[in-house]
C-alpha cells in the first residue's frame, strides 16, 4: 500500500476495535429495550483474587486470546513517502481477537435475553465497514464477527482460565484489527526518475 505526503496511517489498537463494537451493540440495545440496563462494557471479568469487577445487571466483552490470521500475512514492508523521503514501515499485523461476551444479572432469564438481543443484531450485521459505521477508529477498514461453536470441554476450559464461575456467554472471534508499528524499518530518497536501456543481441 502506498501513501503519499502527510504522515502513515493511524492503526487502531486492540482496546479501538472492542470499544467500538461495545459502542455498536450499546446503540442497538437502547434502541430496542429503551434502557441503559444491560448495557456491553470491555473489561475483566474478576480481578486477582476471582471477584467479580462485572457489576449486576450488566454485559462485558472480555478478550480471552488473539491469533495470528496467516492467510493475510503480508511479508513485504508497507512503503510510503513522507516529504521527500521514501519510508517503509514493517509489515502489517493481522489479528482475530477470541472474544467473551457475559452477562451477569439478578434474574437468568435477562441475561439471555440481552444476549439473544446481541446475536440477533451480529448475526444480521457480521461486518462493520467506515461507510455503515462512521464511529469506526480510523484506519480499521472492515471488522467482521463470527459466532464460536465451542464443545462443553472448551468452555469449561475458558471459565477455569478466566478464574471465574460460569455466567450466560456467547463466544465471537473478531476478523481483522490490524497492528503496525509507526517506526519507519528503512527510509531513503524517494524514486523520481526511472532509466530503462535497451540492448541488442
């Protein structure tokens, strides 16, 4: 990818991607409950000492493990021109992010259903682009979601990680935020002339 004058692209981070998708799914919740009840927060689920930090009557969107996506791995440096020196920033990172979506509440039936609230919106919006979305964090160009079908044994696996007891959940694998370190790896004079001879046999 090329860019021409100013600075590099602003990459969002990881705490962008899932503050934006908690804000996405706030704005529908309200809609359809007309409450801040249930509201999404990122965050942890307990803290050190296994406590609960989710307050009641809530949802929390907590990140539990990111991947590599390797089939977009880029082996190339990005090349840009910043005034009139040619930059080539290291390869961009694309990740998927493993996340957990609870519910802690004082009657089970809420949680389910805010959570059914949730999937029902994601299912009928899997991908998030700029034009749909202008709260997306610059330089995030599509952030897609799929539900996770994990087995008994794999969630038990997660809560007993997490340190926590189980609460309503639903597992989203988020495809794809992108990290990129800003530092340019080499930088010279940029090409303004190309020569090409020509030669006989």
């Amino acid at each position: 990818m090329w860019h021409t004058g100013g600075a590099p692209t602003t990459r969002p981070v990881i705490d962008a991607a899932l503050r934006f998708l908690a804000d996405e799914i706030n704005g529908h919740l309200l809609k359809r409950t007309g409450s801040v009840l249930g509201q999404v927060e990122p965050g942890m689920l307990v803290d050190d000492k296994g406590h609960w930090v989710v307050p009641q009557d809530a949802l929390r969107l907590t990140l539990f493990q990111v991947e590599e996506e390797r089939t977009m791995r880029e082996q190339l440096p990005e090349r840009i021109t910043l005034g009139a020196r040619e930059l080539q920033l290291p390869p961009a990172l694309k990740l998927n992010l493993v996340c957990v979506l609870a519910g802690r509440f004082q009657q089970y039936a809420q949680a389910w259903r805010h959570l059914s609230l949730v999937m029902s919106f994601l299912h009928a919006r899997p991908v998030f682009t700029p034009e749909e979305s202008p709260g997306m964090p610059a330089g995030l160009g599509r952030l897609s979601l799929e539900l996770a079908n994990w087995t008994p044994e794999q969630m038990n696996q997660l809560w007993g990680t997490l340190g926590a007891k189980h609460l309503p959940s639903v597992i989203y694998r988020l495809r794809v935020v992108i990290l990129q370190d800003s530092e340019p790896a080499v930088a010279g004079a940029p090409i303004t002339t190309i020569h090409a001879t020509l030669r006989g046999r």
